[in-house]
C-alpha cells in the first residue's frame, strides 16, 4: 500500500510538473492557503493537523508492536507433476477418477446400471466422508464441521465456487491422499491439519469420496475433455433438477439419514464416531423442550433445532439448504419414527399402527403450551448468593463445587440409551447446547439466557439424568420453588469464567517479575498474568485417532524472570484420572475398563527451526526432520501401582517417528493440581537453552507453541488426546520511553517550526 501512494504521489506530481501553466495551476491554491490573509483559519488548522498527523505517523512506526507476523498462505498451490502413493506413481497431468470414467462409459451402452453404480459410488463415499471427514468439513460440507474452529486455517469450503468446481479431480486426489504433510512451502504445511490419508483409506475409498463431495455440492470437476466435461455437466443437471424435487423422505435419507439412521433410531455410519451421540426419533424423547412437565416437545422446539443446530454437537443449522417448509415437513416425518406412542394421537386405532408401532397417518400430535418465565428475579448479589445455596443443596453433586461438571456423588451417570453422560460445564457457556443467547455480554441478552437456564431448570432435559426440578404430575410439589429456580438461574449464569473464551486471541503475552518465579499453581502471582484460552481439539489427523474428546480447551499464563520462564496451565477435567485412584474408586464402571494418568504437553520449535519474516514452523504435529521440536511433558502418575508425577523433555522429528526421551539435562520442572473438576499444572524451564538446541526466550520475539492434553479416564493415551495448533508466544520487549514520545514530539515541534518558516516566507514575498 506504501509503495502504491507513493507511486501515486510521484505521478501526479510528474504529471502536473510536465508544463509550466499546468505547474501553475496545481500550485496556485496550495499558495494562496499559505500567502492569502482571507485564509487564516484555514492556515492555522493545517499548521496544527500535519505536524500532528505527522507525530503519530512516526509514533506509530516506533512504538513497540503486538501484531502476529503476517503469514500468507497460497490456497491452491501448484501440484507437483507427480505422485507416489499406494506403491504407485501417477502422472497428476493425465490422471482421472476411474470410478467416474468407467460411470461414463456404461452411461452409454446401459443408462441404469450406470446410475445404479453412480449412486452406489455416491453412497460408499459418503460413509468415508462421515467417518472420516466432516468432523472437520462439516455436514453441509462447508468447513464448520464441530472442531473447525480448533483448526487455522479454517477446513475448505466445498461449496465455494471458487474451491473444487475450479480443480481438477486429480488435484484433489493429490491434496487428499498426502495433506498437509504434502504441501509446498506457500501452502504452510506447518498449520494444515489434514491428515495423510493415504495411510488411513484406500486408493477406492479416495476416488469414492471425491465422487461424493462433487456430487452432494452438485459441482463439476474441471475436465480438458470437453465431451466428457458435458457428459458429466448433463449427470449434474439431472441430479440437480431431481433434488430440488425432493420429498421429506428424500430429504431425511440424503441428509440425516448418515448420523440419525436410516429408520430414525440414531444409528447412522457416522454415529459410533459422535458425542453425543445423535437423537433417537424412535423414542420420542428430544432433550431440549420448552413445553411444560412431561409433555413431548412443542413443535417450535423441533424447528428451531433443526434450523439453528445445536452448539458443541454434530447437529449444524440446516437453514442455507432447507426451507421453513422442508424442515417442517421434516418434523412430521420424524414424528412418524417413533415408536413409543408419544406422537400419536391418544384415540388413534390399532390399525393405524404398523407392526413396530410407528402410527402411520399424519394427525401427529402437536404440543403448544410453554413453560411459563412469569417471576423473573432481577440478576443481583442478593440473588445469586440465594442461589449459591439452593445450588449447593440440590445441583452440586453432578455439577461439582464449581460447576465444571465433576460428580461428586459418586454415581454413574448415563442417559435413557446406556450412555455414559456428563454433567454440563457451566463455567463455559459457549458450550452451552441451546441456553446461551448471543455473545454480548449486554443486560438483555443476559436476562434472556437466565430465562432458558430457568426452563432448563424447571423441565429437565428429558432422556438423560436432568430432572425437571418443577412438578410434573398433579398434586406433588416442586422440588425447587419457582423463586429459587430464579436465583439458581443467576447463580448458574455468574459461574461463566471470566477467562476469555477460546479464539479472542492467539498471542500468550508474558508478564515479567522480578523476584523469583511461582512454585505452585496456587501463588498468588499469577493473578498478574493475562490468561489466555484455545481450542482443544482431538487428534482426528492420525491413527491412533479419538472422535470423542471430553476436554475441549486449555487457559495458559505465562511469567517469566531474567533466568527463567514457568507457564501455567488450566484445563476443566471432570475427573482426577490416575490408575488405582480417585477415578476407579468412586465411579462403578472403574474396574471394567483401563483407566491412564491424565497429562499435558507444551511443544516449541528447536532453535532455527523456524522463522518469522517469512513465517516458517514446523508441523504442529511434533515437528518434521528438518524442523525438530522440543515438547514438555507432564504426567500425573499414578495411586495403584505408586508412581510419583513425573515432568520429562522429549525430542521430537516428525509425527512417524518416536519420540526421544531426553536422557540427561532434563531441567523441566512441573508440578500439577486436581481440585474441583479443574486440572492446573506449572511447568517451568531457564530461558537460556544452555548450548542445547531448545528454544530460548528472548523479549521482543513471537515463538510457537502448541499444547495437548490426555484425559486418561476417556481412554486418552498416545496418540489419542487432543491438542492445539501453533499458536504465539511473546515476551514484551523492554520500552524506551524516550525514543517511543520523544521522536513523536519532536517530529511535531520540527514540522511545526518548519511550517511557520514556510508561510512566513510565503507570506514576505
């Protein structure tokens, strides 16, 4: 932008300077603002703007800066010309879908079988994509999947003109079978988290699930063959005109059929891989409703989850592909799933049963009455200390002292299927299902959330162990007073952390003490630390994989100190999670499953192993031969056999090699603490790396860093945990005062000075 004004700025002047009379006029107001007594104001005001205008454009360029080095990332980069996978080389010039060729060719000589495969192909894809990709590429295939905002870059939008419909399918079986290990250098291979899937799915399975992603975004490949290409084009138009025709049957089973099953019983290909899992239709059971008792949810409930999704699950908004009238017609169609009665009418015959109990006429039941709001309690100390005792009494056992969901009573909790289920964390209200309304932290939105945290109280969350804390049936008595439900609802609304959510920022900005470091999580030092908050997300990128983490994001601080630096570590984890300890002991299932120490890492690059200008890192997964990292690790031991915590330094060269233990100069110290559903562990290195390789932490600088977690009670061991990407950390450089204002001042007092001189002289002659 610089160097364009400045071209800008020399070319008008080069133009109007080409001739005398032209140079005379160009000149003739700029010497009458200057010389002219009419224009003193005028005068005065830019005397007083420009120096000051210049004073904060030198400011700006020496005062200390915060931003992120800017890394520029090529989307498309170019292929190579070609590939080695499956003991095979292709040529990607030449290379073309031969599921799609041979599609073609039977499109031909035998139109139906050729359909009949194509649909065939389509389906065998879209079980890969489910179990395999739209965790992160989401349903609708437009990269929200439900931990694509753990991910940056943000997973590809499909749906993008600008994405696949401009590739060739040779690109994308490059791009798929080698991830982001394959990139060049401007595609950042050292952020991408696409796994190498070569390893994981078969050549078939690739080609099946690029025929998918073409089909479900009605799209066509870029094709040098232009018979082919129209051939392909007229199949899309054929597609696209049949769907667009589509019944709620049609809908449902090209859609929802994938999680929810083909029948409505939440049994899909993708649901073994969910948590939650996805909604049974057969049951009659939808757990968040607005109608009171025990009354099946009111219609408008079933609509706005379908339109909007559900936060923190799989369920995505389907409002950019279906119309208000397609999701209703959806509602009577999962109505027609259940087999429990709830939905038919009461005096519906048996006739109008089919032999599994599913009703097969459409006068469904439909429910109207809300639960009433009336009795608001206004949000005040008063009543949230009420609450803080109502609480305590009547919601402390499942959701633990502070709220993070850690069970104190020492029950197993599962829902009305055999699920195991947690209590909900409600110090992290962007998790929160349905309850939260919008991200200001404005009165009316707070209200509004307290008012649905008061439904959630008084109906429960039908299916699972929430019980409806208002009577359900005639004659029995609230088991929390309409009054009290107001002041849990405060309560339970001021337990959000004050912790920034994840993804406000991606910089851990160090705070400098000059006495000695913190040894324990609990000094008081912290509190001078700025906290900051990232995703936790699984790592879905390479076997041994986990689909379904419990812990989702980490708070870290940092301190440091002229010798050393310590950071802290936060992590809300249900449960205290050590072989033969607290875990074992106070929940029933222990002893019929293998239960890990849980841990935490943080990762850095070696020295040299990466840049800033221009951004270059290693991958975020333990680095790559030419980019080591170090990572400190952290393990919380165990009860049964004894074994103490322990804090180890491993090397690391690239995700398929092991790591190194560091056998001598481990002088990582850390220490950790359980208490409340809430792990945090300090972990604390010299800043001088001593002659070794690992990092040092200089002022002024951005480092990588990356953090992962296991929950050993979730089976989390090895590969399986969940992890951030690269994100920054920067020690503030020291300021000099004196440079940062006194250039300023002085730039404005010199461009002052001279601006007098120039209309003094302007004004003699």
């Amino acid at each position: 932008m610089i160097t364009f004004m400045v071209i800008t700025v020399i070319g008008v002047i080069l133009y109007f300077s080409s001739e005398d009379r032209r140079w005379s006029e160009f000149k003739a107001p700029i010497i009458a603002t200057l010389r002219d007594d009419g224009k003193q104001t005028l005068r005065w005001a830019l005397l007083i703007f420009i120096p000051l205008l210049f004073g904060y454009t030198a400011y700006d360029a020496v005062k200390p800066s915060f931003e992120t080095p800017m890394e520029l990332r090529q989307v498309h980069p170019a292929p190579p010309a070609s590939l080695r996978v499956y003991d095979k080389s292709y040529d990607l010039a030449t290379l073309e879908n031969p599921l799609r060729l041979k599609i073609l060719e039977q499109l031909n000589s035998n139109p139906d079988l050729a359909w009949e495969n194509y649909k065939k192909t389509v389906h065998a894809g879209s079980t890969v994509y489910f179990r395999n990709c739209f965790y992160c590429h989401g349903d609708l295939l437009g990269g929200e999947g439900h931990f694509a905002k753990g991910f940056d870059p943000l997973p590809t939008d499909f749906r993008d003109v600008g994405t696949i419909a401009q590739l060739q399918e040779s690109f994308l079986f490059w791009r798929i079978t080698t991830g982001g290990p394959g990139l060049p250098q401007g595609g950042m291979p050292w952020k991408s988290a696409m796994p190498v899937w070569h390893e994981m799915l078969s050549e078939e399975e690739v080609w099946q699930v690029i025929t998918f992603l073409y089909d479900y975004v009605e799209q066509v490949p870029r094709m040098w063959d232009q018979a082919t290409s129209r051939a392909v084009s007229g199949m899309k138009d054929k597609i696209a005109s049949e769907r667009a025709k589509m019944t709620s049957e049609e809908i449902y089973q090209f859609r929802c059929a994938v999680c929810h099953g083909e029948e409505g019983a939440g049994d899909g290909p993708a649901a073994e891989f969910l948590n939650p899992r996805p909604r049974d239709f057969t049951q009659g059971f939808l757990k968040y409703k607005t109608s009171p008792g025990a009354r099946p949810p009111r219609d408008e409930d079933l609509f706005n989850i379908i339109k909007y999704g559900l936060v923190g699950t799989s369920m995505p908004g389907w409002s950019e592909v279906l119309s208000d009238a397609q999701i209703n017609d959806l509602i009577t169609l999962m109505k027609s799933f259940d087999t429990s009665y709830t939905w038919a009418p009461v005096d519906a015959p048996e006739e109008d049963f089919d032999e599994d109990g599913r009703y097969r006429k459409s006068d469904f039941k439909v429910v109207t009455e809300r639960e009433p709001t009336d009795g608001q309690v206004p949000y005040s100390p008063e009543s949230i200390a009420r609450g803080k005792e109502v609480f305590e009494e009547n919601c402390e056992k499942c959701h633990g002292v502070g709220g993070r969901g850690d069970i104190t009573s020492g029950e197993f909790l599962d829902d009305d299927w055999g699920y195991r289920v947690w209590a909900r964390d409600l110090t992290k209200p962007w998790t929160w299902r349905i309850t939260e309304v919008g991200s200001g932290n404005d009165n009316k939105n707070r209200d509004e959330t307290i008012r649905n945290i008061y439904t959630r109280l008084s109906v429960g969350i039908p299916g699972t162990p929430m019980p409806a804390h208002r009577a359900t049936e005639e004659g029995e008595e609230d088991s929390i007073t309409l009054e009290d439900r107001w002041h849990v609802a405060n309560y339970t609304y001021s337990l959000r952390s004050n912790r920034s959510a994840p993804g406000k920022s991606t910089v851990i900005e160090g705070v400098e003490v000059a006495s000695e470091l913190p040894k324990s999580v609990a000094d008081e030092a912290w509190q001078q630390a700025p906290a900051t908050s990232f995703r936790l997300v699984p790592n879905i990128i390479k076997e041994k994989r986990l689909f379904t983490p419990l812990n989702n994001a980490i708070t870290v601080q940092a301190l440091y100190n002229d010798r050393e630096i310590a950071f802290l570590l936060e992590v809300n984890d249900r449960t205290d999670s050590r072989p033969g300890g607290p875990v074992t002991e106070r929940f029933p299932d222990g002893a019929d499953r293998t239960v890990y120490p849980d841990a935490v890492a943080i990762q850095f690059p070696k020295q040299g192993a990466y840049s800033t200008a221009p951004v270059e890192k290693p991958l975020y997964r333990h680095g790559d031969p030419e980019h080591p990292t170090t990572i400190w690790y952290w393990n919380a031991g165990s009860v049964k056999p004894a074994i103490e915590p322990r804090a180890v330094l491993l090397d690391a060269t690239g995700p398929d090699t092991k790591l190194i233990t560091r056998a001598s100069g481990n002088d990582l110290a850390a220490s950790g603490k359980w208490e409340d559903g809430r792990w945090r562990v300090l972990m604390k290195r010299p800043r001088n790396s001593n002659g070794l390789q690992d990092m040092s932490f200089p002022k002024g600088q951005f480092i990588p860093v990356s953090f992962a977690n296991w929950d050993g009670n979730n089976g989390e061991i090895g590969s399986k945990h969940t992890m951030t990407t690269w994100v920054w950390l920067l020690l503030p450089p020291d300021i000099d005062y004196t440079r940062v204002y006194g250039i300023p001042l002085g730039t404005i007092v010199g461009s002052f000075l001279a601006g007098i001189l120039l209309v003094r002289t302007q004004r003699r002659k």
